[in-house]
C-alpha cells in the first residue's frame, strides 16, 4: 500500500490508525488464543488473521441501521463495530456472560441486538447457509420500504460475509438469484483465501466467486485486494454506497491470505507446508504499518497503537478467565420465545354462519391477517398471480394485496423457509408455503440449522416468527411425491413447532395462533380434507368462526365421547389421533356404538399429552392411529410414552396403527389403499383391542 495509493482512495489519517489498532488488537487475540492453547482451545475456534483489513473495511461501513450476517472467522468485523475483545473472548471461553449466546456456541457466532450496533442476527457456523437468511433480511427491507412501513431517511443494508468455497453451494445460488430477481439491497463480500479446510481452491471450484457472479444477470461485482486495507476500504465504501443507493444487490470478492489455523482443530502445520510462507507476504498489518509511515505517522505513535491494544487484550484477557460460568440450571431456558395465544379468542359457531371446507378457512385466515398486518406477506411457488395455489388455497390474494405481498418464488424450498428467519430478524412476518410435503427436504437444512436453534442460540434474542403452510398426506392418486407424511421427521427437530388441524373451525384458529406466533410453525394441511369431498370426512367441513376466532397451540380436542354406561360396563376405548385419522376413526366407531373415544390432537409440538393421559386412564384401552408408517414413527414414540404414564390404568397393551412401512406411496389407487390404513382396519384393531 503506497502513498500514492492511500492518497488515491483520500482515507483520513484516523480511519488508518484506527483500523491498524484494531488490526493489532485482533493479531493479538489471536497470538494470545494459541500461546494458551490449553485453556483456549477447549472448544473449537477460529480467528481472521489475514483477513483483517477487508473485514475492518467491512465494518466500517455498517451503520447502526444495517444489518450483517458474519461468517465463523469475522472477529475482526466485530472489533470494527466496537465490540470489545472481552466481549470475544467470553465466547471463546463459552461464559455465563457472552453476549452472544451466554455459552451456547462457538466463538465468532454473533447474534446481536443492541443500541448504536447492527442488528446480527443468529447465524448457523455460517458456511453459505447464511446467505439465505441474510437475503431474506434484505427481502425484508425492501417489503416494508415497498409498503412504507419503513419511512426513514436511511437506507439500511444487509452485510452478508462469506467464504469462497461456500459460494459452490447451491443455498447460495438461490440467495444470489432472489437477491436480483426482487432487486434487494444487500452487499455480499466474499473472503477468499485459496483454502477450504485442507482442500485448495483449485480442487474445490471451476471459478472464483466474482466469476461465478456473473452468472447472476444484475449483480454489480467488485474485485479489491483484500490485504490492502486502502483499496479494500474504498471498494466497500463503493459497494455499500451502490447498495444503499441504488438497493440492488453487489457482491465484493476479496483476496486474502489466511495465516491462522482453520480453526483451532485443524492446525496450520499439519498441511499448509511452504504455503504459509507464501501467504505470509500478503499479511496485512505491514502494509498498513508502512502506509502510516507514508502518511507521516511517526513511530513512536504507530508503537503507541501497538501497545494499547496489547495491553487492551492482555487485561482483557485475565478478566475473561476470572469470568463465571453458565449456571447448568439455565441449559433448557429459551427453547421457544413465549406465545402471546394462551386462550381460545372470538367466536367458533358464530350465528347465521354458514359451513366452510378447510381449503377455504385457510384462505379467510391469510386474508384476515394480510388485512390486518401490514407486515405479514405470503409467498411460495405458485401461490401469486392468476392460479392463487395448485389448491386454490391463496385464490385472489395477490389481486388483492399485490405481488409484493402475494407473490410466487422460483422452485427454492430452501430459500422459501430460510428466508423467513431474515425476515423476522428485520420485523417482516412471513407466511410460506411449500407445495407438497414430499418437497420439503431441500429446507431441511434450513429449517434445522437457522430456524430452529435461533431463539435457543440467541438467548431469546432472536426467535424466527414463521408460518410454514405444507399440504401433506395422500389423496386419490397422488402417488410417490404428492402424498407423503412427514410429521415424525419435524417432531425430531426441536425449537419448531408442528400443527395438523383436521376441520374448517382448527384451520382457521390454528392458523391465526400459528401465525401470532413469535416461533416457527409448521402447519401441515391434509389434502384430503381440503374439500371434504372423500366419504366419511364431511366433518372437516365446519361452521366458519368469525375473524377474530384464534385457538391456541398445544390444545387436544374430544371430537366424540363414549357413553358412560359403556365406559362403566368397561367396554371403551380412546383413539389417539390427529388428521385424516380421525375420519378413519369416526367411521369405523359406528361399528361399536357408544365404545370409542375420539381424541384429536390437533397440535404435535407442542403435544397436549395430560389430554392423552386423561383419555386413556378413562377408558384403560388405547389406539394411536396415523397416516405414516408406523416404524420408527411419532405414533409409536407416542405409544412408548403412554405406556409408560399409564402403565398401572390400562388393561390391554397399547396398539398402533399406521401405513405399511414401505419407502413411498404408490401411484395406482389399489395399491395406494393397500398400504394405508382405511375405517376396515381401524375397525378390525377396535375390534381386538375391545375384546382383549
């Protein structure tokens, strides 16, 4: 870095002092880490040595305003907003008091929400699956401005930091396509180092990251040599300035030497060999040192600046050590963020009502919401434009609120989910949809990694609000990607939570109390009651509650009782179920009048299992039916459970029924209705179980 060239880009004297201070300072956490590897190293960490200057030039743009998603090696960004190497190394040593997630990971994974900073959302260990989130808040940012719920002068703008060779990852190509599709104000600055772990860039990728943007028809691309904090610094200025300006996407790729370990784990020495030496010419803090010098700086104040921030780390250090730890009576706080629903609201049979199908009091309560908040929007493939859904389930809405509210994605379940959890980081309140079951896998690493873990990770900083619309179950021929269940796979992920309503009047009060919400919920809608139109669910078309109807999560619902005269002679039974079961179940009970218990579920997680316990102690004989295969299932977890509650009450062991164990439901409907379970074979297992 010249004179001639600090001259060029007109960088003030104290941005240069200031940057190489902290550039010291990040140096020496780094070199104070590995002189006590011993303590330092008990949980995995990473460091930015050789990539401060871009990530200083970086920070230094961000505006109390903006936002950021940082990736696992971005300390230096943090020192560059003015967090404090305590705060840091709190983090690194998993203390009561780190701020960012009181001890619950890893160091360099912020999730910040504080006065005079950017708002950092909590990020997964962020190598590429933060892109989408980070889009996603971008996506925010332009909703609410399109809507003028955002009116203030600045501009906001979404920082989202990655590495090179996260950028071959396919989350990160939806993020880059819906970031110039919607025209969305976001700088994403890519840090390459030639490194992944141990494999080079010449194994892992075709192109770099600046040439694989080109791709991306609208994004404005910068190269700057990312040890040189004078050209980095300007090229930032100038991506931010284009994005707060022009809010369109631009994508920085910087080069940069990477001359700390990966992480404390994968040690330097036992790979890089002459390469380190190589990268060791590009480190960024001589070329600093020697333009201060060219901008008349002397010595002794550039020796002053070093000796500050040694000092600041060493002091900050002791006092990190002498720190306390997390109280281990704290380890389940925060699970979920508190729901404001707690009761049953509004009207359920309002008079002169008339009966709705499910399809439709799922329309009436998005309308409803989109009516009322102004913040909510509802997207997914499909569901904007002329056709409102393949089911018809967002009919009109886009006429009616306009495509930035109402609008279709491209085929990207993994942006369509992930982008939700950006969206609630900046206040946007997003309803999705994916559009078959069987279609939900690409956002599992979404849902699993951002969404779920956030308010738990954060410390209740940052819970995902997200409504996930999903139609599920089989239906008439639907065959092997249009019919499938998937409840007991979302019940294993923990932070989110599943709903499965099974008539009009559950669709609309869970969908309003899913959607008020401050966590993430999965709404799983069988297609089959969508229109009541297959025999024995005419049920599941209801009395339409009034718009102000909302029934809380977590809240099972006796749809039929036995007669006390059966349950006193002990000839009664419950049904544990939930969905198209309970129609199943209805059906079949009219074979032994007055013998079975009904009781629908209507909420996995969080599960109302003293309503289950209660149930079964009544009758001592249960069935728990499904939709899915019964192997490895929620029904027979849920089974294992009972029988262990109410082992002393029942008189019969508890039975399980579900589809046939086979990978995927079969097209032709003979075959369809062999591997499911009908009323014939609920019947039969009532039968058994009566009798036992």
């Amino acid at each position: 870095m010249s004179k001639e060239t600090t001259e060029a880009f007109k960088i003030d004297t104290d941005i240069l002092k200031k940057a190489y201070r902290l550039m010291i300072t990040a140096k020496t956490m780094a070199d104070t880490y590995e002189e006590n590897k011993t303590i330092c190293s008990k949980y995995v960490h990473s460091t930015s040595r050789g990539h401060e200057a871009i990530q200083l030039a970086a920070a230094f743009q961000l505006k109390p305003y903006d936002y950021a998603a940082l990736y696992y090696r971005d300390d230096s960004v943090l020192l560059g907003i003015g967090m404090q190497p305590y705060e840091l190394m709190l983090q690194l040593m998993a203390k009561a008091d780190d701020p960012f997630s009181g001890g619950r990971t890893y160091y360099g994974h912020p999730s910040l929400r504080r006065e005079g900073f950017p708002t950092i959302p909590h990020q997964s260990s962020a190598t590429g699956m933060q892109a989408i989130p980070a889009t996603g808040m971008a996506h925010a940012i332009s909703y609410m401005e399109s809507q003028g719920i955002l009116q203030e002068e600045e501009k906001p703008v979404v920082l989202c930091s990655l590495g090179d060779g996260s950028v071959t990852e396919g989350e990160v190509a939806e993020a880059f396509q819906m970031a110039v599709l919607k025209n969305l104000p976001i700088v994403y600055l890519v840090q390459d180092n030639d490194w992944g772990i141990s494999a080079t860039g010449k194994e892992m990728r075709a192109m770099d990251a600046f040439e694989y943007a080109a791709g991306f028809k609208g994004m404005e691309r910068l190269r700057v040599n990312g040890s040189d904090f004078a050209e980095s610094y300007e090229g930032m200025r100038v991506a931010f300035e284009y994005a707060r300006g022009v809010r369109k996407p631009v994508l920085v790729h910087a080069k940069c030497p990477l001359l700390g370990h990966h992480t404390s784990g994968v040690r330097r020495e036992w790979y890089r060999g002459n390469n380190l030496q190589e990268h060791s010419v590009n480190d960024p803090i001589p070329k600093l040192r020697q333009a201060l010098q060219e901008a008349d700086v002397t010595s002794e104040e550039v020796e002053w600046l070093e000796q500050e921030a040694i000092k600041l780390v060493a002091e900050n250090y002791e006092r990190a050590l002498a720190a306390p730890s997390p109280d281990p009576a704290t380890f389940d706080q925060h699970e979920f963020a508190p729901t404001p629903v707690t009761e049953e609201l509004g009207e359920r049979r309002p008079a002169g009502a008339e009966k709705t199908i499910m399809v439709d009091a799922a329309l009436h309560a998005v309308d409803d919401i989109l009516r009322t908040y102004p913040e909510a929007l509802f997207y997914g493939q499909d569901v904007g434009g002329e056709l409102g859904g393949v089911f018809r389930e967002a009919a009109l809405l886009a006429k009616k609120y306009g495509d930035a509210r109402v609008f279709n994605t491209p085929i990207q379940e993994a942006y369509i989910v992930g982008s939700t959890a950006g969206m609630s980081a900046v206040g946007a309140k997003a309803i999705v949809e994916i559009q078959f079951a069987d279609y939900i896998w690409p956002a599992m690493n979404q849902l699993v990694e951002e969404l779920s873990k956030s308010c738990y990770l954060s410390m209740g900083k940052f819970p995902v609000q997200s409504l996930i619309r999903v139609p599920i179950g089989a239906y008439g021929g639907g065959g092997p990607y249009h019919s499938g269940s998937i409840e007991s796979t979302l019940l294993t992920i923990r932070g989110i939570k599943v709903v499965y309503p099974s008539n009009a009047a559950d669709m609309k009060g869970l969908m309003k109390a899913a959607f008020l919400d401050p966590n993430p919920v999965v709404m799983l809608e069988h297609k089959g009651l969508y229109w009541s139109k297959v025999a024995g669910t005419e049920d599941a078309k209801t009395v339409e509650p009034d718009e102000n109807y909302i029934l809380p999560l977590g809240k099972a619902n006796v749809v039929q009782y036995a007669s006390e005269e059966q349950v006193r002679q002990g000839n009664s039974m419950t049904v544990i179920t939930y969905g198209m079961g309970v129609y199943w179940a209805k059906t079949a009970a009219k074979q032994f009048m007055g013998s079975v218990e009904i009781l629908d579920l209507r909420t996995l997680n969080p599960l109302d299992f003293e309503a289950v316990v209660a149930s079964v102690r009544r009758h001592g004989k249960a069935l728990v039916l499904t939709e899915e295969p019964l192997m490895n299932s929620f029904a027979e977890s849920l089974a294992g459970r009972i029988a262990r509650e109410c082992f002393q009450q029942l008189d019969a062991p508890v039975y399980t029924l579900g589809a046939a164990n086979l990978p995927a439901i079969a097209l032709n409907v003979e075959l369809e209705k062999m591997m499911l379970p009908n009323p014939d074979k609920v019947a039969a297992a009532m039968e058994e179980l009566l009798n036992y």
